[in-house]
C-alpha cells in the first residue's frame, strides 16, 4: 500500500473540515489509482526498448547503417558550426567585411582581399590548396581545411594574385558533346559546389562525380546539365601548396574514356 495514503487523507480531511475519516481515505484511494500521489516506496521501474520483431528486450537494439550515418552527418555538421564560430572570432579583428555561413558539413567564407600578401595569409589559416577563378570579376574560389572541416572562401580582390600559366593539354579529357572535361581536375558547378572524379564509371563509359569527395555519384552528363556551367578547379604550385591539407587534392584516376573510346 502507498505509505502516502494517511498523509493524503489527513490534508484531505484538513482541507474539506466537515468531510468524514472514511470519506477522506476514499477520495486518497481514489487519488492513487489515478497515479496522482507518489509512493516513495515503489521500487524504480525498468526501461524497455522495443525490438524489430514487435517485442520488448531490456537493452537497446544497435543502431542501424542509416541511424549510424545520421549521427556521423549530425556530428560533422556540429564540427562544421563550432568551426564556424572560431572563424567569426578570429575574422572580427579585420576592418575587411566578411560573411561567414554554414552549409551542412562545411563552411563558407566570403571575404575582402587587399594584396598578395593577405591573401598567401589567409591561405595558410584556411588550408586551401586549390584555387581557381570565381565567375565574378576580381574573385577568387579557395578549397580548404580547418580544423578537420572543408572550408570553401570566396575572396574578391584576390583575381591578380594568382599566377599566370600557359594553357596546357588536358591530363584526363572526356568529351561530352562539343566540350572536353578534365577529370584530372576539380570541376565548379553553377551553385559554387565541387565536384570530383574518383575513378568510378558507369558500363557506358559516363564518369560518376562526388561533391566534395562524399560517397554520392551523378553522372558528369547530369551535373553538367542541371548544375552548369562546370569550369575546372585549378591547383596550386607545390611550393605555395600546404602539406598540412594536401588531402584536399585530387584522387588520381585512371585514363578517361568517352562512350566510343578515348578522347583524340
């Protein structure tokens, strides 16, 4: 019996003043069965979990291949914040305008570039090791690595700072239509993502893209059509690259093969 019974019977009986003993330990009875008063000696109850069979087991079930990806996405997606946060921080200290904003599991940064200098500087805090020219005049697009999540800056200002080379012959071409794509190279959609060859193709011959290296693959005719223009990423010198973020370059890939053969 729930030793709490006399004591509610008794401030029941306070509270009405007129109303019987009998009466009073009724409406506690009542009270309980409605699980309305604590009983501090009901011992603790036990927590059940449901299994995939309908039953109830005592231990959790383990989690599946999705839930655990869900969890790895929710974790880089916390990194990529806390990262944000620390970028904020340390950009607040610049006369420059910044905009700093988080996309899932990365981070983009907008920022002001007066000179060479500057900008050999904030390549070295983010980690970029690719650029290239962004569609906007003056601009350049850096990939890097902070802290263990992709940084992706937009620098304007920043155009003349990169170095000038002679066009040189793809290193993987495949054509696709009028256009030749070098899969030895990062490709830029319309949207500002990029997207990469990892060796994977369909029975066609059709190259399989990732963005940003992730398991996902779209054909290159797909991203081509629904997300061009797709300009390539070009890479840095390797004296001005950072070795701490060298994972950021290209997967080699083997020689690149059109649907009727190799690309002439």
């Amino acid at each position: 019996m729930n030793s709490n019974l006399t004591h509610a019977a008794g401030v029941i009986r306070a509270v009405l003043g007129s109303v019987p003993p009998e009466q009073a330990v009724a409406v506690a009875h009542a009270l309980d069965c409605a699980r309305l008063l604590v009983d501090p000696r009901r011992p603790p109850g036990t927590l059940l979990y449901r299994t995939p069979g309908g039953g109830w087991s005592r231990f959790p079930r383990p989690l599946t291949e999705l839930e655990r990806k869900a969890l790895d996405w929710d974790a880089a997606c916390a990194r990529a914040r806390g990262v944000a946060q620390v970028i904020g921080r340390h950009l607040a200290g610049h006369l420059n305008p910044a905009d700093i904003r988080v996309d899932g599991d990365r981070v983009r940064v907008v920022l002001r570039v007066d000179g060479p200098t500057q900008w050999t500087r904030w390549r070295a805090y983010f980690g970029i090791t690719i650029v290239g020219e962004g569609t906007r005049p003056h601009t350049v697009i850096g990939e890097g690595m902070r802290d263990g999540v992709r940084v992706t800056v937009v620098a304007h200002g920043a155009a003349a700072t990169l170095p000038s080379a002679a066009p040189t012959a793809p290193a993987r071409p495949f054509r696709l239509g009028d256009k030749v794509y070098d899969l030895a190279l990062p490709l830029r959609d319309g949207h500002g993502d990029v997207w990469y060859f990892q060796g994977c193709r369909r029975q066609d011959g059709m190259p399989l893209m990732s963005v940003d290296g992730r398991p996902e693959r779209c054909s290159l005719a797909n991203v081509a059509a629904h997300l061009g223009p797709l300009t390539p990423v070009r890479t840095l010198p390797p004296d001005d690259a950072d070795p701490a973020a060298s994972s950021l370059a290209p997967v080699p890939a083997p020689p690149a093969y059109g649907p009727a053969g190799p690309v002439r």
